[in-house]
C-alpha cells in the first residue's frame, strides 16, 4: 500500500489537477490511499466531496500531503515554496521540464527525491501517453479560437488531469 498525495496547483493560471475522483477509485481499488488537498480539484470542477465519495481524504495544507504520503503529484513542476517540503526518496509525480530548470534540478538532486516526469513515460511503442492528453486539446483548442466560450465545457474531465478516463478519439465539433 502506497499513500498518495495530490497537491493543489500554486502556479499561476494553472487550474487542472493531477488526478480526478476516477483516478481515485482506481487507486483505492489497488489497495492504495489517497490523500487529496483541500479544493485541489476546484478549478477542473471536482468538488472535495467528490474526492472523499470516491475514497479519499481530504487533507489542509500542502505541508501535511508532502509529509504523509510517499508519492506526492502535481501537474506542474514543483515552486520554490514546495522545494524543503521534499523528503528523501519521496516520489515527485509530475511535468518537470528539467530542461529549461536548473535551480528546480539542483533542488530535486539535493532532496535525494525520487522524481518521475510525465514528459518522459514512454510506452514500448515509443509513444508519450502522458503528453497526448496534452497536445489533443490544444490543437482541437487553437483550430477553433473563436469558439473558446465552448472550450470549458468540454474540457471538463478530459483535459483537467493525468488519472482520468480516457479521452475521446475524435474531438466535438462547436
């Protein structure tokens, strides 16, 4: 059994969240706990009682996710406010682009975490799983501009996350 910690997105702008109530059935269903912070899923439309329908516990402060759980995920990197909430061997879950980050790499180098970026899952066919779910919306997104009124509603539990279910295979026409 793993405790896992999905954090609140602190970014600015960035409203989606790492792991739907789906995505928290399934974790649970594996014998696993899941510890959710307080209004994580809000800006995706996930209530937290949502979350504690689907099994899980809905927790504070950021502080008390990075020191309970084992694994802790975030769809964007980790800010400089989460650097000394780190453990070691901790498991960070989440888009890194260590790339274009060298004080985050040094960070995450020093903490002895062991980091896991979505960019970099890689199926045996050489495919990115983690990356497709991205790049779809965006592309259906821009290709309608105009439309952008539209683009919330159907985003919703498509887009907002890593753990969901699966996307459609052909995007709606608005």
């Amino acid at each position: 059994m793993m405790i896992v910690g999905v954090l609140k997105e602190i970014k600015a702008e960035e409203n989606r969240v790492s792991m739907t109530p789906s995505g928290v059935e399934v974790m649970i269903e594996n014998g696993h706990k899941v510890l959710v912070e307080k209004n994580a899923g809000k800006g995706s439309g996930y209530t937290d009682r949502t979350y504690e329908k689907s099994g899980a516990e809905i927790v504070d402060t950021p502080e008390d996710i990075f020191k309970r759980a084992k694994m802790v995920m975030h769809v964007k990197e980790p800010l400089p406010s989460e650097y000394d909430l780190i453990r070691k061997e901790q498991i960070v879950f989440t888009y890194l682009h260590l790339a274009a980050a060298e004080e985050l790499t040094r960070v995450l180098m020093k903490s002895g975490s062991i980091c896991i970026a979505y960019e970099t899952i890689q199926k045996e066919d050489g495919t990115l799983p983690l990356l497709t779910p991205m790049s779809a919306p965006a592309e259906w997104r821009s290709s309608r501009a105009p439309n952008t009124l539209k683009w919330p509603r159907v985003a919703m539990g498509c887009f907002s996350a890593v753990w969901s279910v699966p996307m459609p295979q052909k995007w709606p026409a608005v």
